[in-house]
C-alpha cells in the first residue's frame, strides 16, 4: 500500500515526464538503473540518503562503471531542523 507521502512524488514525477519506481534497498535500485541504462541507453537514476545507503548502493555504481552503463547517482540528505 503506497503512502500519501509517495503518491505526491509519483504525481509530481508523472507531470514531468518522469518514472519514478521505487525500490526497497539502495543496491537493489542502482542494479535496476543499471538495467535501464544498458537496455534503453538513457542513464538510469538511483538515488539514496548519505550513509549506509550510499554504501549499500556502491556495489550497483561500481557495476555500472566497470560495464560502461550510462548512469546517475545522487546521494544526499535534507537537514530536520
């Protein structure tokens, strides 16, 4: 069951042109774009919080480096004060 919180940001995705598929683990979404990046030769975004996400997702950019996939990775955190 989606929240409200990701309804928003696949309806703002939606108007942008954007697919946004969500992905339960970090290294889990950098293979899948990855995937989409060798398939369609358009880069593939995966996009994850500072930390032990970033590392859970450096297997997938590491993968995609070394096979030459065309892809973007953003990793970064946004400030609770």
């Amino acid at each position: 069951m989606s929240s409200p919180f990701e309804h928003r940001h696949r309806s703002a995705a939606r108007l942008e042109g954007i697919e946004l598929i969500l992905a339960r683990r970090e290294s889990t979404a950098a293979f899948m774009a990855e995937a989409f990046g060798i398939l369609t030769a358009v880069p593939g975004v995966c996009l994850s919080t500072l930390g032990p996400g970033s590392t859970s997702m450096l297997n997938g950019v590491a993968n995609a480096f070394l096979d030459r996939a065309p892809m973007i990775a953003l990793s970064g955190q946004i400030g609770t004060t």
